[in-house]
C-alpha cells in the first residue's frame, strides 16, 4: 500500500513537474513583469514597434534609411504573426546577438548593437512582460530595400566590422552609480545610435563614440555628448542634465526634434535613481578643457551686413521670449547666449528651430510646455541666414556665420 | 586664527555668489498662461486665433472645442496631413490638446471683413442655395443644417464656417473628395463632399467667403440642431 501510494505520488510528482514549469514561465512574477515594462520604457521598445495609430507592440512603422524602408516587426504575443512562439532564450539571442531563432540575421536598425550589453536578467524581464501584452495579428510588412542591401547576408559583412557582442561589465573603479549610468546610456538607452558619426555604411564609428552626427534622413544633428563646445554636459549641474532628460526642459536648454521622442515616449517614465545616474555618466564622458575664446576675426563687410540684419530680426522677432542679450527666460524660454546648441560646427539644428519652430515634449514633469513659433513662412532665406547668425555670434557665443543656402536647403528638410 | 579665517571667508563668498546669481535668473519666467503657451500658433493663425492674411491657414477662435480638439488629434497622430502641424503636435498628451482646444474656442477676437466677391452673381446664388437649402436633387443637405443657421457650428464637434477664407474653404472640401482629410466613422463631411461637383465646391467656398461677421459669433448648444445624417465626430 505504501509502496504504490509513494509510487503514485512520485508518478504524479514526475507527471506535474513540467506542467508547473510551463505554468511558472506563462504567469511570471508580477515583480520581474513590472521590471519588464520599465526596462522596456528605458529601451523605447515602443517608439519603433509602434506605428502612428496602430496597435501598441504590433510593428509596421516606416523606418527609411539611405539604404530603403524598413518596417518594423509585431513584439506581441501573437504566435503566427508576433513572438509568441519565442522562448526567453531566442529573445535573448534577439538581444544579446542579433539573430532570429532560426538563427537570421537582423538588420542593424535594431539597436542590437547596443542591448548586447543588457544582462540576462533584464533581457528575461522584458520577455516576460512583451508575454503580458494584447496580442495583436498583424503580420509583419516586407521591408523595402534597394540594391544590394536587400540582401541579408550584408548584415555579415556590417557585423564584422561594427558589431561587438558582448553583456555590459561594470568597471570596479567608478560608483555604482556611474556604472549604472553607463548601463543604461550604452545598453538599453541606445543613445550611441545617434549621438555618434554614422558612416556611409550605416555603423556607428566606436573609436568616435558620442561624438555627435547628422541622423540620416531625419536632418537633425545630435549633438556630440563628449566636447563641451557642443552638448558635452561637463558645464552642467547634475539637476540641469536630470531635468533635461524627464521634463525635456531645463535652465540650459530643451529638447526638440528626435530626442523630444526619446523623452517622450522613454526617459520620462524612469525614476529618478536612474536618471540621475544617467546624468552623472553623461557628465563624465565630457572632455575637459579650458572654455575657448571668443571668436576674434574682425567681419568682413559682407558679414557685417549679415549681423545687422540678423540683429534688426532678432530684436523684432525673438527678443521679447528670448531677451535682448539671449538670456531668454529659463526654462520655458531657452536662453541662446552661452547655449550649445545653438553654437556647434553645424547649424542644422538652430536652422531647423527658426524655420519649423517646435515644442518640447508634454511630460509629466512639464505638462504644458511652451512653444517656439515657425518662422519658414515669414522669413527669407536671406532674413533666416542672418537671424540664426547673429544668434551664433552675438553675447559671446562662439558658432561660425551661415549661408542663406543652408537655410534654403533645410526648407525641405522632412519635418514628420 | 587670522589664517583660518581668511579661506573660510573667502568660502563663504564663493558659495554666495552662485546662490545670488541663481535666484537671480528665476525670477523672469515665461508668462504662466495659455496665450504665452500657443504662441507658436500666432504666426499662421494669428495672436488670438483669428486667421491671418494667409488665407491658406483658418481662424480658430470660437470653434467649438470638440472640433478644435480632434483636428490636434489628427494633427498629432497623422490622420489629418499637414507636416508643420503634425511635427509641432507630435510629442503632447490628450490633456494638453484638449486645454489647447478649450483655449482656442473661448477667444472671440474681431471677424476679418469679408472678402469683396470676385465671382459672378450666379456662383454666389448657387453657393447661397446650397448653402442654406442643399441640392435635394442631388442628395446634397443645406450646410445650415449641421453648421446652424447662422453657420457658427455646434458643440461639441461642427465648426462654424465664417470667417475663413475660399482657398481654404474648397481645399477642405477637396481633402474630404479625395480622402487626404478624414474624421471618425461615420465621416459625414466626406459623404458630402463626394455629391459635390468641382463647380459647387467653388460655388460654396465663393459664398461663405463672402459673408459678413455673425452679429451672434457663437455656436449653437449641443443637440440643438436636427441633423440629416449622422456624424462620427458628433456624437448623439
């Protein structure tokens, strides 16, 4: 009797064993599912997996790059049409290494070459919460590539030269606090995707990290994050870069154009350990070094010319938010004098801003943000030429005149 | 003692002077209202949502909110096209478009005085008719029907129709014939627009053009109106 009552409940304990494991892996931890969602937000999963209007997670948004259109991929649980038949073991292969489970290669517009550095842990956790989303059936649309890049085996030949493969390892020498900054800025943040020079085969240059770059297609400049002439932060308090990033304004400036997005949609749902950390790595990667002198060539008559149009514009037009002397009135109205942005080697950003205007993201920490008004309708070329100079110029800023064919060729710059 | 205290004065002073300068930059902020908020509207729209001489960009103010409200939606979402819109909407939540709509719809600024008519006698009566009595023949109801009869609209999401200039008037109408501007299904206004010959949309656009300010410049009251098909975009 004891003999076959212990035989059967081993038998039953054989039998329940791999039903209870299966049911451990569909009903995670509501723990490690909440971490999922964040880390989720931290990667902005959603910015790229989520087309205009359609359904969250489900893919289908046009990403164009110099090479064709890509169009994003369904993240839901769906088994035919989403990565509901994915172990967490193929999503961290999808992560960690760029590959399909059956071992394709993916395109580099995945940020795969950053979230190799996400640890496995943090990798299962966003597995687990991608299972708990509403599974949409939406298959995934081809992409649209031109000659040759419509070839996978391509992605090869870009691993080699671009893709390092490796989990993120802290350095015992700086805090906890750096260390974690630098997790989150080089993994899941993905900053590097723009924030580098891309070159012409679309891989962000290691040896020149953070050092800034036009983002293809776009025509925006991001700034680079290591030279403080541009938007090295090492001028910056820790609370200006913290503020920066959550409320997308701050007293040095706000944020406009892609990283409006990134804020938007991601780095405002971070809680402020993380964001701080964040800052006080992004403060670090900045170069040190004395602050350059004013400008002192003498101006030729014709730029002469050029800043007093630009000075007679600017007192009509932007001095009332901006102030006479570029102070504006932080941080809703972003000052101009000592800011970088407006002072880097390209000008395509304060070009953009006077042609198009903009508003920084709506975020919880600034709901109702204010807004810079466009200007393409009212001024020329010549009149935009001369405004975004006498910005670059005047109070001490240090940035070099533009020409009215910059500013006329940015009219056509894509704005959405 | 003279030694030490010599540093720590000169301490105290460094810590003085970034707290003095900082409180010194807080003091000028931007003004804390909607009208220093929506500023990036004026250059088309106008400083108080009247329209401006651009007659490719309509007046705002006193539309009622619901209507305003959803175009920002569209704008921000995409549904409706226009890239310098879409791009300054893209990153702001619903509640922010909806203070912005509120805002817009309260002002009463001053009408623009109508536009002297260029067209014929005959392309205004037609654009009066279809105006006021629709095309039965047609399957065309009157405007007047939905947009009131002193065509100022009705809450919460049918726009009053003066005070916009005919380019604008028939670039809408075209958008909803050929599907570039859409609403929420039911999309009456692209029911319509579709029984419209090119000549009727030149005709009303004439028409409306032409009127003079409302004496009333407001919309009549939720439900008030009878409307002969229904609307998406206003809801029963």
């Amino acid at each position: 009797m004891s003999r076959t009552s212990t035989g059967l409940l081993i038998g039953l304990m054989l039998a329940l064993s791999p039903v209870t494991t299966l049911a451990q892996q569909k009903a995670a931890d509501p723990a490690v599912i909440a971490k999922g969602e964040y880390l989720a937000r931290a990667g902005d999963c959603i910015a790229c997996h989520t087309a205009r209007e359609g359904k969250t997670f489900a893919g289908g948004l046009a990403m164009k790059t110099p090479f064709g259109t890509l169009y994003t991929s369904n993240i839901t649980p769906d088994p035919q049409t989403g990565i509901g038949t994915w172990t967490s073991d193929q999503f961290y292969q999808m992560m960690h290494n760029g590959r399909f489970p059956d071992g394709g290669l993916v395109y580099p517009a995945m940020p795969f070459a950053s979230y190799t550095q996400v640890t496995r842990e943090d990798s299962d956790a966003i597995y687990a919460y991608l299972r708990t989303v509403p599974p949409v059936r939406q298959p995934n649309r081809p992409h649209d590539l031109t000659f040759p890049f419509n070839n996978r085996s391509l992605i090869l030949g870009w691993r080699t030269l671009f893709f390092r493969e490796g989990e993120f390892k802290p350095d015992p020498t700086k805090s906890a606090e750096w260390n974690r900054g630098n997790y989150l800025v080089e993994g899941l943040g993905h900053c590097g995707m723009c924030h580098t020079p891309i070159n012409a085969l679309g891989g962000s240059r290691q040896s020149q990290a953070f050092e800034g770059g036009l983002i293809p297609m776009q025509n925006w400049y991001a700034p680079s994050l290591t030279s403080n002439k541009e938007t090295g932060l090492g001028d910056w308090t820790i609370e200006e870069i913290v503020d920066y990033l959550r409320k997308g304004v701050s007293a040095k400036g706000a944020v406009y154009g892609p990283m409006a997005e990134v804020v938007y949609n991601s780095l405002q749902y971070l809680n402020d350990d993380d964001v701080r950390a964040m800052a006080v790595y992004l403060k670090g990667l900045a170069q040190g070094g004395p602050p350059e002198k004013a400008s002192t060539a003498l101006p030729s008559a014709e730029s002469s010319l050029l800043l007093s149009l630009g000075k007679s514009i600017y007192d009509r037009d932007c001095a009332s938010c901006h102030g006479a002397t570029g102070q504006g009135m932080p941080p809703d109205y972003p000052p101009l004098a000592g800011n970088q942005s407006i002072q880097m080697v390209s000008a395509v950003n304060p070009i953009r801003m006077v042609l198009n205007g903009g508003y920084p993201p709506g975020t919880s920490g600034n709901p109702m943000p204010y807004g810079m008004p466009p200007f393409a309708q009212k001024l020329s070329d010549d009149e935009v030429a001369a405004v975004v100079t006498y910005i670059r110029t005047a109070w001490g800023n240090r940035g070099e005149p533009v020409s009215a064919r910059q500013a006329n060729e940015l009219r056509a710059a894509t704005l959405n | 003692m003279t030694y030490c205290l010599f540093p720590l004065t000169a301490l105290l002073a460094l810590v003085a002077l970034p707290i003095g300068t900082a409180q010194g930059q807080t003091t000028e902020r931007a003004p804390d209202t909607m009208a220093a908020r929506v500023l990036a509207c004026a250059p088309c729209h106008g400083a108080e949502g009247e329209g401006t001489s651009d007659a490719y960009f309509p007046r705002l103010a006193g539309k009622p909110a619901g209507y305003l409200y959803n175009q920002l939606i569209a704008f921000r979402d995409g549904r409706r096209k226009y890239p310098p819109m879409n791009y300054l909407l893209e990153f702001q939540t619903d509640d922010y478009l909806k203070k912005i709509a509120e805002y817009f719809a309260s002002l009463r600024p001053e009408f623009p005085p109508p536009v002297p008519p260029v067209d014929s006698k005959e392309i205004l009566a037609r654009g009066e008719a279809i105006v006021k009595n629709g095309d039965a023949q047609h399957g065309i109801p009157p405007c007047s029907a939905c947009h009131g009869p002193t065509l100022g609209g009705m809450e919460p999401g049918i726009p009053g129709l003066l005070g916009l200039r005919a380019v604008y008037i028939s670039g809408q109408l075209g958008g909803w014939r050929y599907g570039t501007r859409t609403a929420f299904a039911p999309d009456c206004m692209q029911i319509v627009a579709s029984l419209l010959t090119e000549d009727d949309v030149k005709a009303v656009a004439a028409y409306l053009s032409s009127r003079p300010a409302p004496a009333d410049p407001s919309f009549a009251p939720r439900g008030s109106l009878p409307m002969p098909l229904e609307c998406g975009s206003e809801p029963h």
